[in-house]
C-alpha cells in the first residue's frame, strides 16, 4: 500500500518534529499539496532529504558514546556521574534517573525508551528509501547504489542497536507494514537473537557492496563506507559468538521466549561463530584503510610543574623492553608519543578526516548529550566544570605499570589481590626536579607514579596536573587538581564533587573550558562509535576462543581464510594497540594459554575502550555482569582533608555510590506501550507487561 506524502511533512521530519503513526496516518486532513513516492524519490533533492532524514535518528540514546542525558551505558564499572536526583525532568520528559538508579537497576518499563521509537522510525525509513530510490531519474547508477548502500547500511545500524540494549527484537517485512490494518493483524513476534544477528550481518554485507571503499571528505565524514559496514558487521558476530548468546543454558535464557514459546538465546554453543567473527574482523584489516593513529616523538624539555606555561608534556618514555623499545612504529614505540597518540584520538586533536582509526562516527549529528557535554561534566570546577564524572578504583587499578606489571596492591580490597600493598609516601619536589616520577607533580601519591601512559591520558587522580591552553589559564596552563574535602574540587554538600576522589581526564583538550556556562568553548569531539582498535581487539578476542581450524569465506567470497588460534594472528590484534599505547608484549605463557590470554583481552577492552560505550554491553555479553557489576565500588577516602592525605589515598567503599546486578538487568525492558500494540512481543524476564 503507498501511503500518501507531504511536502510540508517531509520539511517537518527533515527538523526533527515527529509524529506517531497515527498522526501520520490522519495528515492529510491538514495539508493539500501532496506527493506521492514516486515523485519524491524521482526528485534528487527530495531523494537526499529523505535519506539525511532517515539517519537523523541516530543521535541521543542511539548515540554509542554518549553523555547520561539519553542513555546510560557509557556508565558501568569503571565510570560513574554524581549528578542527576532522581526527579523527574520534564525536557526529557523522563526521571533523572542517578548513578545509583541505574546501577540497581531501578528504572521502569518506561525509562529512556527513545530508542526503540527512534530506531523503528528509522529502519521504516530506510526501508521506503531502498525501495524507491531506483527510480530517481535525476542520480547517476552509481549514486544512486551509494544512497542505497548508506540506507541499507543505517537500517541494519539501527537492527544492531536494538538488539544490542533489548536483546532479540522483531524484524519487519522489507516492504514494510500495510498501517491500514489492525494492530492485531500486523503483530509480529521476536527472532531470535541467532536469526537476528544473521539478518543484519547479511544486510552490512549487502550495504558493503554498494558503499564505496575509499574514505569520504570531511563534510561526508558521518555517511558510512564499505569499512564501516564491515565492522559493524564484525561488531554484531562477536556479540553472536559471546557467552550470552551462544551456548546460553541458564534460567534467564529458558525464560527469555517468543509468544509461541521459541527460545531466543541460542542453548546450543557453536564455536564457528566464534571463527565467522574473526574472520568479519580480518575483513576489515585487509581493507588496508585503517591504523592506528600516532603522534612523533616530542621532547620539549618541559615535562614537569617548573615549566607552567607549556600545555603539552613531553613525550612519557616507556622504560626499556628490548623489544618494542628498539624498533619504530608499527613494530615499536620508539619514535613515537604514546601519550599524545592516544589523548589526540579522542580530545579534538584531529579532525575525522584527520583520524587514520576512525571508520564510523556520527560527526555532528550526535544529539545535546555528546562528547563535549561528558567534559563538561569531567572538567573540575576550578577549571570552569562541573566536577561530576568520575571513575571507580577498579577502574584506576586495571592500568599497568609502565613496565606491563600490575600496580603494587591491585584490585586488593575485592579479595582479588596478588598479596601485594598499595604504594606509600609522596612525590617530592626534588623528585620533580630530578626528572623521576614523570609526569607526576609535588605531592602526588606513589600509588599514581610510574603507571602506563593512557593512565595518565584518562585519569584525574589528586594531584593531577590538567593541561590547559585556553585564555582563562593564559598564565598557569598546568594546573594541579586535588580532591581534598574542602578544596575546590573535593566533597562539598551539593552534586557537584567526585564520588571516589578520582576523575576523568579521557576526551579532554587543553583549549577545553566551560567558562560563563559557555558549551561552545569546549573544542568539538568526534564521536568514536567504531575505531580500528575496536577491529583490532575482536580479532584477537574471536581466534583465541577457538579450538580447530576454520575455513570461512571472505565478505565478498573473494578469499577464503583459514580460522584457527594462531598465537601470530592474534598478535596482530592485540600488538598494535599494545604498542601504541607504550606497553610491553605479553608473556610467552599468556599466549599459551585460552584462559590467560581471554583475561588480557578483557583487560585491553576496559582500559583502550574505557569511556566509549563498551564495557556495559562487553560485561553483559561475557556474562561477567553478575560479577563485576556487583561488586563494591570503592574509591579515595573523600570525607578526609588534605590534613589527612594518608587516610585519603587508602581505598573505601565509596558510601555514596551503591552497586547491584539482578538478572532482568541483561537486556533493558520494553515499553508498556509496545507490549499493548505488538501482541506477539513478549517483555524480557524480570519486567513487567502492565501499567
């Protein structure tokens, strides 16, 4: 059936103001001029309206790195906010659900629901696009295989969205769905998770062919190519191959069913899924498109508080390995800054265009809760922020040593520790002058000295110094920040204080100030929805799991890789990002063995990814959430002074922060609403049907 369409209609969804199906349906007792498909997708213009529309949706809570406003999954273990109360908002109209809401699971059936409207709207859309676009009369072939590719390509983003927070998700009829009918006559069941991811890896293969290969100018930046579909695809088969979705025989995957009773998790453990996923990733990687981004070696000379003036610390010099420490990038990081290389990817350094990683991101497209909302929030408050993102000890623990150890009393206080006690005493200021503790200032505690570099690209611990280069600190562009209570940034009776004393230094710019309320001084970030270390890491992860040899077909069924755990290949996933980040390589007995080396890689993911949307949905899909979720968080003693900085740097429960998981927590719930629409959707366990 051809619905009919609206000049005036489509200008309004082209803005944003959106209406529900039936108000859709019932328009055109309110405008005259009406276009029928054929006209509109014979139109370039129209035609390209119709597409930027279709991925318009894919900002707020369908954005993959995100501030809390929308969504919440850039928030697991290893980061926290202190704001939010609990009322409700009615900008948002929703509950300002808090840390502690969120982390106990007590949001409802209606809470942050805007992705399942956003994401249906727009596979409809997409849909409409795909069926239609063919007959443009005004587009070349090829243009018109590219804008079926991106729409192909968007709507199964979407598909992947969905099943990443609900789990399996119905799966709608390629020509759509006849509204004319009843909602009863138009109900359509879950597929499985195993049948969904099929369907959208099938469908990033289809949008692959049609994308084109080469990377897109910086004003197309945010309009996906052949790699970006080949990664999301690898994407969706690692979560397929994962614990929970593979081989699941617990009682929530008995519970989870179809209305006709059909399990939706997979019982039945395949590991050739585990293979298809590193072969999706190998796909990617022969692209020859992408690599890590590095920054040259940079040896200013004024890598220390004696130097205020200069934003940029000289290069932190991993100590010598007799390996990665004699050879040049890519084999070693001898002649490059693994600091900068990796502060540069996320802070604004570089434009997408500028970002060798980068192969999928939402570039401004990105909704009010983006990357610079999230350093806003990070900023400490006597350097313009709102002081109120901060990170968990767990997290702050996970970061080596510069020479690849664990810190001394790692992990010690959740019974996981080796024996060891965490460091005492102080960094002096003749330690500071002699050049040891780099980049550490005065009077930080030894527990934060000699750590690897993307420790100190990510972490604010006390006493950190921020680099700033904007004209607020014209004279003091190293700024030391401590969390003392009653410093500036420490405890105080509001929400505006860091809930373990440690802060967040990840997605920061030295030109970064949110002075006189003002967003627009927080130099723009690129949102790093997918990036080649991603790639890198899922390869690794995927041969390691495997316990036989693979044959699987190329995305084009142009090669044949053959799959198996060679120690080799996965050293080609996880070297790079080792390297890159001034870390030495694993032991010989840590690629001997599955369990070791799955250990690590789990390990890699929360550091490099930390931040970026990936650790909720890695702890789910592991099916370590139970775990790692409930766990106590504990942080710095924050009610001390700096009086009391011994009693301060001693790790405690963070009383202000609470942490649970129950078993409904696996997939978010789905609306009310829905349920009432959809008769054959079934509610995930644990949540309830009814108002």
């Amino acid at each position: 059936m051809k619905i009919k369409l609206y000049i005036f209609l489509i200008a309004a969804l082209i803005t944003g103001s959106f209406m529900s199906c039936a108000d859709y349906l019932e328009s055109d007792q309110f405008f005259k001029d009406r276009l029928t498909e054929e006209k509109v997708f014979a139109n370039r213009k129209y035609s390209e309206e119709w597409l930027a529309h279709t991925f318009s949706d894919l900002n707020d809570e369908c954005a993959d790195v995100a501030s809390k406003g929308h969504t919440r999954h850039c928030f697991a273990d290893d980061m926290y906010f202190g704001d939010r109360d609990g009322t409700y908002d009615p900008i948002y109209n929703s509950t300002q659900i808090n840390y502690n809401m969120f982390h106990t699971g007590e949001y409802s059936e209606n809470d942050f629901q805007a992705t399942w409207e956003k994401c249906y709207r727009g596979i409809r859309n997409a849909s409409t696009f795909i069926l239609n676009i063919h007959n443009n009369k005004e587009m070349t072939p090829e243009e018109i295989a590219d804008r079926r590719g991106q729409a192909r390509f968007v709507r199964a983003y979407y598909y992947w969205l969905l099943l990443r927070k609900y789990g399996p998700i119905p799966l709608l009829p390629d020509e759509g769905i006849d509204y004319t009918k009843s909602y009863d006559e138009i109900a359509i069941p879950r597929s499985t998770y195993e049948e969904c991811a099929e369907f959208i890896s099938n469908e990033f293969v289809l949008a692959a062919e049609e994308l084109p290969a080469q990377l897109r100018d910086q004003q197309n930046i945010a309009r996906p190519t052949r790699g970006s579909a080949l990664a999301a695809r690898a994407k969706v088969l690692l979560y397929a191959a994962s614990p929970l979705a593979n081989g699941n025989t617990d009682d929530y995957a008995q519970e989870l069913k179809d209305d006709q009773g059909r399990l939706l998790l997979s019982t039945d453990y395949k590991e050739e899924k585990w293979a298809k996923a590193a072969a999706a990733a190998k796909d990617v990687m022969e692209l020859g498109m992408y690599q890590l981004y590095v920054a040259p070696f940079r040896n200013a000379g004024s890598n220390n508080i004696l130097y205020p003036f200069d934003p940029y610390p000289e290069t932190i010099v991993p100590p010598y390995d007799g390996d990665f420490s004699d050879q040049d990038w890519p084999n070693g990081w001898k002649n490059i800054d693994p600091f900068e290389s990796y502060r540069s990817v996320f802070n604004g350094t570089l434009t997408a265009s500028e970002n060798p990683e980068l192969i999928f991101t939402r570039g401004e497209n990105h909704g009010g809760e983006d990357v610079r909302m999230m350093v806003i929030h990070q900023l400490p408050s006597s350097v313009t922020g709102w002081n109120t993102h901060g990170m968990t000890q767990k997290q702050v623990d996970a970061y080596y040593m510069n020479n690849g150890t664990d810190c001394p009393g790692k992990d010690m206080e959740i019974r996981r520790g080796d024996g060891s006690a965490r460091l005492i005493g102080y960094t002096t200021q003749a330690d500071i002058e002699a050049g040891r503790y780099r980049p550490l200032a005065a009077d930080v505690s030894l527990q934060y000295a000699d750590r690897e570099p993307r420790f100190y690209a990510s972490v604010s611990f006390n006493g950190s110094v921020w680099y700033l280069d904007n004209e607020t600190y014209e004279n003091n562009k190293r700024k030391q920040i401590w969390y003392y209570r009653g410093n500036g940034n420490g405890y105080i009776n509001t929400m505006f204080w860091l809930r373990t004393g440690i802060g967040v230094k990840k997605f920061v710019h030295p030109k970064d100030t949110h002075e006189g309320n003002n967003d627009s001084k927080v130099v723009y970030k690129i949102e790093p929805a997918i990036r080649y270390a991603d790639i890198l890491l899922i390869y690794a992860e995927a041969l390691n799991e495997l316990t036989q040899s693979y044959n699987i077909p190329s995305w084009d069924g142009a090669k044949t890789y053959t799959v198996s755990r060679n120690i080799d290949e996965m050293k080609k996933g996880i070297h790079p990002v080792r390297i890159r980040a001034g870390v030495p390589d694993y032991t010989q007995d840590v690629y001997n063995s599955r369990d070791e080396f799955r250990k690590k890689l789990k390990r890699e993911r929360q550091i490099e990814l930390m931040g970026e949307g990936q650790r909720y949905y890695d702890l789910r899909r592991w099916k370590d959430a139970p775990v790692e979720e409930a766990l106590p968080i504990y942080g710095c003693n924050t009610l001390m002074t700096d009086t009391q900085k011994d009693m301060f740097h001693t790790p405690v429960v963070a009383w202000a922060l609470q942490s649970s998981f129950s078993r409904k927590m696996w997939f978010w719930p789905i609306r009310h609403s829905e349920l009432k629409r959809n008769k054959r959707l079934t509610q995930n366990p644990g949540w309830t049907y009814n108002d």
